[in-house]
C-alpha cells in the first residue's frame, strides 16, 4: 500500500497502558491509512510531524507496507514504554523520502525497524544503520533495542565479555570494528563509544542463547536467527563516505528501506563498481582468527549477479594460510536490505555517495534481495565451476553484454578479492576474475588464469545456464589441442604445480569439426581477430575507424553505464571514418562495429580530449 503524507500536524493520539497492544495498533493503523488516503490529495510541503497530545501518544504503526514522506521529518519521544517510539516498521515495511542534499529529519523521537542477523556468537554479521542516535551521543547501546512487544523494546547492554547473549539481549563490544585500508591492521576498534557515520559499515558478532518472545508470529531468536530492533532518528538525504585509490572501505545501506546496490555501484565511480561481501562457515565455534572460515563474495551490478565466496582458513596475524573447502551460498545482491554492509574498493580518492534516488521499497526475497537463496539475472550467463583436489570449488561467472568489452570494465568485471594458493579465474590481463563480462562472439576463446603451488587435479563442470539452453559450451586445452564439451560431462585433468594463464579457454565451437562451421568462411573469421583498425586521435578529438576486408555498415558508441551515445549508419561501400569525440567527457567508452556482412566487433577506447 503507497502512503503519501502531505502536511500532518498531529496524528490522532492513542492511549496505551501496555495491555492488549495489538488490538490498539490496529484501530492507530485504520485511523493513520484512512487520513494518509484522505489527505494524499491535497498539496503541501509534505513534511510529516508526530507528537504525542495531551491525551495519549501518537506514532504510525506500519505492516507490510511503505511510507513515502517527500520533505522532512520531525518526531517527538511519546511518554509510554510500551509505544514509545513515533514510526513503527514491521513485517518488512520501509520508509522513503524525496531527494535532497543533507538529513534534515529532526527531533528526539524515533523510528524503529526490526532486521534479522546471525544468532551464533562466533560469527558476524557486517551492519550499517539505518538511523541516527539522536539521545545518547554515539553509545552502541542506546540505538539498538531487544523486542519485547511489536511496539515495546528494551535497551540492549553491551559487555566486555567475549560472547553476547540473547535473552535478555547483551551485545559483546570486542567485536565491533570498522574498516579502511588495504591491510588487517587496519581494522579500527569501535567498541561501546559508537563514532560509526551514516554509511559507514561496522562488524558485530551474534549472541548465544534463544528468545522465544513471539511477535507477528516469528520468534526474536528460534536458536538461528537473531532479531534485532534499530530505534533512532531516521537517515535521509545525500550521506558520503571517503575512499581512497586502492583502499578498501567498509560500507553500508544507511536507509530504513532497501538500497538499490546495482543503481548504487553504477553511480559511484570513485569505487571499481563491485561490492564484496563477507560470508562464513556456519555454526563457527571459536573466537581464535586461526580457526576462521571464510571469504568474500563478488557482485557486478553489469551482470548483475553474484560469485559466492571461497572459503579460507587465516593465522593469527590475519594473513590468509589456505582454504577451508567451504563456499559461501548465492546470495540474491540486486537490492540492499535494511542494515546490509559490504565492502569497496577505491578506483580514485573520493567519496562514496549514498542518494535517496537509490532508494526503493523492495522486500527480502531468493530473487533480488537477501541479508545473510537464488538469485536472478536478465543477462546471458554461465557458471563454470573449478573443483581442487575435490577439496573445494572457485565458482566463476561468465555474463554476455554488447556493451562491454573483452577488456577490464568498470562496474562489470570483478577480481576476486583474495586469490587462493591453488585458484583459477578468468584472465584479464594476467589478473584472476570471479565475475567476467564481455561480448558474446560465437568464436572467441575466452582465457582461464590457473595457478599452483602444487600438483592438483582439477575438475570442471557448469552449475548453472541462462539463456544457454541451446549452446555448446567447450573446455579447450591449447596445449593438448582437445575439446571438452562440458555442458554434457564434467572434465577433470591432473596438472603439475605451475603457472598455466594461457592454456585453458572456453569455447563455443570446435573448431576441429567442419560441419560445426558450415557457413563460416576464413576471412569471416579473420574479422573477429580483428581487420580492423580503431584509433583515438585524442589531438584531433576524433575516433578514426578503417576496415580492411569489409565496408562499415555501422557505429555505435556507448559509455561505460551501458547507454548508447552514438548509432551511426556508414554508407555503402565506406570502408574509414571519423566520429567527432570533442563534445564527450573524458572517459573509457565503448565502440561496437558492424561490417557489411553483418559482423561485428567491439573494443574498448579511452578518450581524452
């Protein structure tokens, strides 16, 4: 249900002494929907204000549905425990805000949202918060709360111990740590004196214990999940994070509603456009660095997919010491839920901006939007699976785009975030990727990257296909010369330790087998590899294109986000020409051509004028 509030001054105030709350919540929520519907239709500067009257306390309780709020707003604490807080979220239900340049919310009361984490003490979770602590000056505790009703919480407390609990809910402060930098070291303590910024993500480890308190049907913590309730002024408006070139920076969704992570990544080109998120063995049982399982997983927001994690095994200094044999699950990334934080990498030294733009009202689902199981993809796409030693698996995607290139692209090819001793990934200029976007050509030969330390046999196989349900897809070993259709049979081949970066490949033919080729002739082929010349004169702001074997037929540029700038059609015969570039920004753009006979070639170009 949309709800857009114009000009509220008071709501209706509704008494409460603690009994029967949920038959109270839903006369506030009849009373609240029918006022947000009658007053949707009249103009304001559509700001919303709450305040408790002189008869009783006021809030807005939501359940599975939205709030939309175009300007500011402005709460005051209600005087009851038990409907104390001013906006209510529940079963999933989110609060949006028009665009605007700072958090302009204002006041000492509160929004309170649930979110779900880990509910084991060993293992963490990396939050963000979704409020601000408008009361206690930055004290971890005070933002956030254990559910006792769906409108009462208790203050969680914060121990020096090494394990939280989770009735009544005690957080352990040893495990709160944010991130900036490029080594382990640089992990920051934060502890009870809560100097996190809107943005800025934190770790937090789960608790031990159950609470079996029922609300809206779902227990706080049924021994596997840990419900907490985040109570604070709401976040709103632009908030920026610094990152530095080539640092990493832990980071998160700061909104009471899900953040759109594939519009996010694209409009932030300070970062390489992918987002890393940490995953770990289940059920870990120790607090000794030694004994930690885990990883990071890839998301591309070109292919909008996801590469689990491979998991590793670490000393006490935090260096990585090998793998676990674990892999971390496919976990939906397209949307951020409420309190999700992920890492970055720096492209440049900047910020890192979150806008309400970014915004949307999406619930968790396996599709698009999970907190800690398929997930979804409308791009072409593969998985190869890389098995070691039947030990442990690299899952690698592979995604098809025109508008990308065989090159490294932003926001589109992800490096895996700490390679392996024994690994494979796809090779872009002698560097491992998890994720790996690129034309489609049916004859290209698309590069593997393996390394070992060791003799190790390696086994592939493909997981899962997309839009490939009538394609051969071949492992071809270059140095053998032998074809291995694995969208038939797994491969598997014993390799000597060693560096082997150019002789494992993907491929769509078999290029041994004629009839596989029957409409192919050699200057077709030759094409694709390629005969044709692409210069950017950047001194004469000019992209020069020459053939050589065929005439142009057509041009198109695109920027690096996908949208085409140029669609140019040559005329017969045309074998060169200029495209204009002096009225583009510099950037790396890509240039896609169409031959006379229909063949195509794509390139990447950087333009500087």
């Amino acid at each position: 249900m949309f709800i857009f509030l114009p000009v509220i001054p008071y709501f209706k105030a509704v008494k409460n002494n603690g009994s029967c709350i949920s038959s109270k919540v839903t006369g506030i929520m009849r009373q609240i929907y029918f006022l947000a519907f009658i007053l949707s239709f009249y103009h304001g500067n559509a700001q919303l204000y709450i305040s408790p009257s002189i008869t009783g306390d006021s809030y807005i309780y939501l359940s599975d549905r939205f709030l939309y709020v175009e300007d500011d707003i402005s709460l005051k604490k209600n005087n009851s425990p038990h409907t104390e807080a001013s906006i209510y979220l529940r079963k999933e239900s989110q609060l949006l805000q028009g665009e605007k340049s700072t958090n302009k919310n204002s006041g000492n009361g509160w929004l309170s949202v649930f979110q779900e984490g880990t509910s084991n003490a060993f293992d963490y979770n990396y939050w963000a918060l979704p409020i601000t602590d408008n009361i206690s000056a930055n004290q971890f505790g005070a933002v956030i709360f254990q559910p006792k009703t769906p409108t009462r919480s208790k203050s969680a407390l914060v121990t020096n111990d090494l394990e939280g609990n989770a009735n009544p809910l005690k957080i352990s402060r040893r495990w709160i740590y944010k991130y900036s930098g490029s080594e382990y070291t640089d992990w920051q303590h934060v502890g009870v004196n809560f100097d996190v910024a809107p943005g800025e993500g934190f770790t937090m480890k789960g608790v031990n214990g159950s609470d079996h308190t029922i609300i809206n049907g779902v227990e706080n913590n049924p021994g596997n999940k840990q419900r907490y309730d985040f109570r604070g002024l709401p976040n709103d408006g632009e908030i920026k994070v610094p990152i530095k070139n080539e640092k990493s920076v832990l980071v998160g969704n700061p909104y009471p509603s899900a953040l759109h992570l594939q519009s996010f990544l694209f409009e932030n080109p300070a970062s390489t456009g992918i987002a890393y998120f940490w995953d770990s063995r289940d059920n870990g049982d120790s607090h000794y660095l030694k004994d930690y399982e885990g990883g990071y997983g890839s998301y591309s927001p070109g292919a909008n997919a996801y590469a689990p994690a491979v998991f590793k095994t670490y000393n006490g200094g935090g260096d990585e010491t090998g793998n676990s044999g674990g892999n971390g699950a496919p976990i939906a990334r397209e949307y951020s839920p409420i309190g999700q934080a992920f890492m970055l990498n720096g492209k440049s030294d900047g910020y890192i901006h979150f806008i309400n733009s970014q915004r949307r009202f999406q619930k968790e689902n396996s599709q698009t939007s999970e907190f800690k199981n398929q997930q979804k993809s409308e791009i072409p796409l593969l998985k190869l699976n890389v098995g070691f030693n039947d030990l442990y698996t690299r899952p690698l995607l592979l995604a098809f785009r025109e508008d990308s290139s065989r090159e490294e692209d932003w926001a589109m090819d992800a490096k895996i975030y700490g390679v392996l001793e024994n690994d494979a990934g796809w090779n872009i200029a002698e560097a491992f990727y998890n994720i790996q976007v690129r034309p489609f050509r049916k004859n290209d030969k698309i590069p593997l990257f393996i390394n070992l330390i060791e003799a190790s046999k390696l086994t592939f196989s493909l997981d899962d296909l997309r839009d490939f349900e009538d394609e051969n897809i071949f492992l071809f070993d270059a140095e053998l010369e032998t074809y291995n259709q694995l969208n038939l049979n797994e491969f598997s081949i014993d390799l000597e330790k060693g560096n082997y970066s150019n002789r494992f490949f993907i491929s769509f033919i078999q290029e041994k087998e004629d009839d596989l080729l029957p409409e192919t002739t050699e200057e077709e082929l030759d094409f694709l590899f390629p005969d044709a010349l692409i210069v950017q004169n950047n001194l004469k702001s000019q992209l020069e294109i020459q053939m050589v074997k065929s005439d142009l037929k057509q041009i198109l540029l695109y920027d690096l986000n996908g949208q085409m700038i140029y669609n140019k059609t040559i005329a017969i015969g045309s074998t060169k020409h200029n495209l204009p570039t002096s009225g583009l920004q510099d950037a790396i753009y890509i240039v896609k051509i169409i031959s006379s006979k229909n063949l195509e070639f794509t390139s990447k170009i950087s333009i500087k004028n």
